[in-house]
C-alpha cells in the first residue's frame, strides 16, 4: 500500500511539474504541422494523395469514431511504404506532446496484442497496427485553414491549423484494451499499462472525498457503458454535475490538476498551455468532477471532469478477452465551445 501511495504521488508531481498550471505561451506547433503534412503529402503517389487530401468543407472530416469499422477516411498505414510511413510517424510526432506520441505508438501496437489475445475467438474485425488511417483536409500552408485526422480503432486525433496556429485539437480520443498487458506480447512488454494516470489519480481523487463531497460527486451506483456523443460531430450539451474544484480542499484540488495533466500530456505544449489558458480564465474552482460506478478497480467505472471550456469523459465497463469485467478503457477530451473548429450551433 506504501508503495502505491509513493507511485501516485510520483505521478502527482510529474503532471504537476509539467504543466505548472502557469500558462505560459510555447512556440506553437502549427508551423511544424505544416511542414510534416506537406511532406507527407508529397510522399504519396497520385491515387493515395487523391486518398488522403480532402477538401476542407468535407462534410466526412468530421466524420469520426473510435470502434473498428470496415473502413474509414484517409489513407492507411498498411498501404504507405517504408519512406510514407516514416513520413507519417513524424506527422503524428508533430502534433503530440512525447508523452502523448508514445501513447498512440503503444495503441496501435495493441491491436497486434489483442490479435494474439483473441486468437482463439476472433471477432469480425481485424486486429491490425497497420489499420490507422491518415487525412488532410484543405492544402496546408502557413497562411491557410487546413485539417487534419489521425484515426483507427482506439485512437481518434483531430486538429484544424489557421495561419500556422493550432486552433482546434478535439475530439481527442484514446483507449486501451486490455487495462493492463498480461505478457509480452506483439512487441508490447507484460504490465504496460498505457492510460495508468487517468485511472490511479481518479480512483484516488474519488478516495479523497467523505461524506457531503462524495455524495456530491457520485451521479449513479452504475456506470454508463459509453462516453457521451461517441462519433457526433459535437459534444453533449449538458451542464456539469458533481462536485466543484472550489468546494474542494487544496490536496483534492492537486489531484484533480494531476489527474487533467494526465490528459494534457497527450497534445503539444501549445495545445496544452492553451487549454490551461482557457481553464484558468473560466475560473479552475468551476470545474466539476463527478463519478458513477464502483469505486475500486476491476468493476465498471466511470468519471467526468467539466468546465466552461472543456469535457474529459472516461469509461471502464467493457471486459477484455479473458473475461476481466472491466479492463477496457474509452477515454475522449472536448471542446463544449465546439470541436473540429466549429462553434456549436
């Protein structure tokens, strides 16, 4: 027990470190953006180019979701050769924070994982790293309005850049199943657990309350089986529930920004001081964290984080192949002012 209160203190103080919750303002990751789209664009033959550039107002840019599918928008990684790929791999790198590039590298390794751990009981989806699907929308410049979507099963990454600044990075979607890899397996190594912090610190910060707060903060004795407006182009419409950052005390208060940090680690540091900016100037004491299901880890669990800016749901119900009852995580950060860069209407 001592050494898991060490191990979430560690990540307290990491996320905590890295942000600072000073936003600062950060060289911006949109010219780099630019100059990774445009020589990936260049990479691609006329058929994939023709595959993967879309015009902007392309009603399927936003056209997302998270699930397996058959098909979806974009050029994918299985039909990109060895130069296309490193060219991909380095548009991804551009428009994530390290932490959130080894993320997304970790996902998509999974599919791999759980070929293998469904080898005996395949479903009707393939299980393929190679099945991620890369779209630009619009010709990107440094004086232009372009799009883009990094997307697949577990993963769905969106970003609109206007005049070389990233002016929209939602819906950002990332999952992983299982929880916890069982072996190594598919290159990924026994006890990876890519989305660790945004489950410890919740489990923790819900630990933190007692009495009125906690009964605040639970909204229902069970979770819900899916995040909110999975695959919509905007997200729920709906007024925070739970409990206040301002009706917390100063150490629930550091978890709940450690356990934001865990999220804001995935995006580039621009990204991730603008979504601070934003936080802080709504006023952090009027985000709401709120919390349904079981309190302890293997049963299904769900949290919610709101503020005037911004909506992180997460969701733990769904087993993974062994029949674990809750090893299988969805977890999405929006934007309540409107995602792929349109206002709500």
């Amino acid at each position: 027990m001592k050494r898991r209160r060490v191990a979430l203190a560690m990540i307290i103080m990491v996320t905590l470190a890295s942000f600072g919750w000073a936003a600062l303002r950060v060289t911006s990751s949109g010219p780099g953006m630019t100059a990774a789209a445009q020589e990936f664009l260049a990479s691609l033959d006329d058929g994939q180019r023709q595959t993967a550039l879309m015009d902007y107002g392309d009603a399927v840019r936003v056209d997302w979701h998270f699930i397996p599918k058959d098909t979806r928008k974009g050029v994918r990684i299985k039909d990109m050769d060895a130069s296309q790929r490193r060219k991909a791999r380095k548009l991804l790198r551009s428009c994530l924070g390290k932490v959130g590039f080894d993320k997304a590298n970790v996902i998509m390794a999974m599919e791999g994982v759980l070929r293998e751990l469904e080898k005996e009981n395949p479903g009707r989806f393939a299980r393929d790293p190679e099945l991620y699907y890369f779209t630009v929308f619009g010709e990107p410049s440094n004086e232009s309005r372009w799009g883009l979507s990094i997307e697949g099963h577990h993963m769905s990454l969106n970003f609109v850049v206007d005049g070389g600044e990233v002016v929209s990075s939602t819906p950002t979607v990332l999952c992983a199943n299982p929880t916890i890899i069982p072996d190594d397996l598919a290159g990924v190594r026994k006890g990876t657990r890519v989305l660790a912090a945004e489950e410890l610190l919740a489990f923790e910060l819900l630990k933190s309350l007692e009495g009125d707060e906690r009964a605040t903060a639970v909204i229902a004795e069970e979770a819900p089986r899916e995040v909110r407006a999975a695959g919509e182009a905007q997200p729920p419409q709906e007024d925070a529930v739970g409990l206040a950052a301002g009706k917390m005390n100063r150490q629930q208060q550091a978890i709940l920004r450690a356990l934001l940090g865990s999220y804001l680690s995935t995006v580039s540091n621009d990204v991730a001081s603008a979504r601070v900016e934003a936080i802080e100037e709504a006023g952090f004491d009027n985000v709401h964290f709120s919390w349904a299901g079981a309190s302890t880890p293997g049963t299904g669990h769900y949290y919610r984080i709101q503020g005037p800016t911004f909506l992180v749901e997460f969701v733990n119900t769904q087993p993974d192949a062994a029949g674990n009852p809750a090893s299988h995580i969805h977890l999405i950060w929006r934007d309540t002012a409107g995602d792929f860069g349109l206002p709500i209407q």
